[in-house]
C-alpha cells in the first residue's frame, strides 16, 4: 500500500528550555497532540506571549478542529500551529496531522 496523503504522523521532542514549533507536515483541518510523557506540556500560539499558554496534561491529547471559511485548509503545509516546551523531561509530543 502507498503513502497515505491524508494522514501525517509526527514525533517532536521537546526541552524544558526551547519554545519547539509544532509544523504542520501536511494541509489540514484537524490536528491532534498527544502528550505520552509523565509531565505536563505547555503549549502557546505565540511563543513570545504567555498570554497565549494552556497546559497538555500529562498523558492527555489535545484536538483542534478548523473551519473553513475562505481557503480548503485551516492549517497549511509548513505553517506553526502552537509552540510546546515541557515542564520536566524531553516529551515527546505526538502529532496526527488529518486533510
């Protein structure tokens, strides 16, 4: 069976340090995060706001549905969705990207 272009996976490592962007990997309107460490994730849309930070509990998924309102994709190919840094450890963060 060939590569399926509706469906990504992807595995970031994240630091306690560095704001790690979470990259889209495909066009999509649904993408979901999933926290597999013991420790909570923080996530923020802009990495320079803490205005914009929520917290992915550990071993908790967090799903974001997108609307269409004037392009086919709510998240574009290449494009940042949050930011993620860990609050102990490395991760990992899971990612399903879906068209």
């Amino acid at each position: 069976m060939g590569f399926v272009d509706i469906l990504h996976y992807r595995r970031f490592t994240i630091d306690t340090i560095t704001w790690t962007p979470i990259i889209a990997p495909n066009d999509c309107n649904q993408v979901t995060l999933l926290n597999e460490s013991d420790s909570d994730i923080i996530l923020r849309t802009d990495a320079a706001d803490s205005s914009t930070e929520k917290t992915l509990i550990a071993r908790n998924q967090e799903i974001m549905l997108g609307r269409e309102k004037h392009a086919p994709h709510r998240w574009y190919n290449g494009c940042i969705i949050v930011y993620a840094k860990a609050t102990a450890g490395t991760g990992p963060v899971h990612g399903s990207f879906l068209l």
